[in-house]
C-alpha cells in the first residue's frame, strides 16, 4: 500500500514540476519578447489554452513514471 502512496505523491510532484517548467519557458519567452508584467497572462486565452492542452501530456508521463517506478518492480 505505501508503494501506491508514494506513486501518487510522485506523480502529483511532477504534474507540478511540468506545469512550473512550462510557466518558466513562456516567462522566459516573454521576457526576451519585452513584456515585463506577469499580469498580461491573465486575460491572455492562449495562456489557458496551452496550459490545458499540455496538461495531459505532463500528466500521462507522469503517471507512467511513477507506474514504472513504484508498482511495476
């Protein structure tokens, strides 16, 4: 049961860990585009949109990593 915990609590890690690395690649592109204000995302739909059709993709690599990792030994 603790290898089913600690899968879960690794896939849960990386799903943020992508999403943060995701944040830092727009930012950093933003950043040589000019735009100084992290506010603009806000009201940008693309933001959103990139976000929400990533996700699954960081998501599913996550859980098969952590299904590799912890459960299948």
């Amino acid at each position: 049961m603790i290898d089913y915990i600690k899968g879960f609590a690794v896939m849960v890690a990386l799903n943020f860990a992508g999403l943060f690395c995701l944040g830092m690649i727009v930012g950093m592109f933003m950043a040589m585009g000019g735009s100084t204000d992290a506010s603009d995302l806000e009201n940008a739909g693309w933001f959103n949109l990139l976000v929400l059709l990533t996700w699954p993709f960081i998501s599913f690599f996550a859980f098969k990593f952590s299904v590799d990792k912890f459960i299948k030994k």
